[in-house]
C-alpha cells in the first residue's frame, strides 16, 4: 500500500508544481508521477537539511517544492526548442 500512496503523492504533487510553473512542458502523466516522487525526495533531503532531523517524509508542501525545483532544473537542461 505505501507504493500506492507514494504514487498517489507524486502524481498530486506532479501536478500541483506543473500548475504552478508557468508554461508548457511536453511530458505525460508518468513523468509528472516521477517529477512528484523525485521532488518529494529532494523536498526531505532538503527539509532534513534545513531543519536539522534525520529521515521523515516531506509531505504534500515539501513535495511540491522539490518538484519545483525539479522542473525548473529540467526547463533549463532542455531549453526552449524553436520550431
């Protein structure tokens, strides 16, 4: 069950930070799960980090800014692609 709701918070927290960044970005469903689940990585390294404790989930809002910065990483790694 934890694979589920893991899926569950990545594919949440995929979408939330692709509504929050402006522009397009040509990536499916399953990259938006993966781009949830990686930000939600990176949102409790950088929580325990900050915070100073060790392990935990990031929850929702921790997610939601590793996927953020996650995509910003991404946008900058493919750059815009003039037709």
């Amino acid at each position: 069950m934890n694979i589920i709701w893991m899926l569950i918070l990545g594919l949440i927290a995929g979408v939330i930070a692709r509504f929050l960044m402006p522009g397009k970005d040509p990536m499916g469903w399953i990259m938006t799960i993966v781009l949830g689940i990686a930000g939600s990585f990176l949102g409790g390294f950088l929580g325990n980090m900050l915070l100073g404790t060790e392990g935990g989930p990031a929850g929702l809002i921790g997610a939601v800014i590793g996927a953020i910065i996650l995509l910003l990483i991404y946008r900058m790694a493919v750059g815009r692609k003039t037709v």
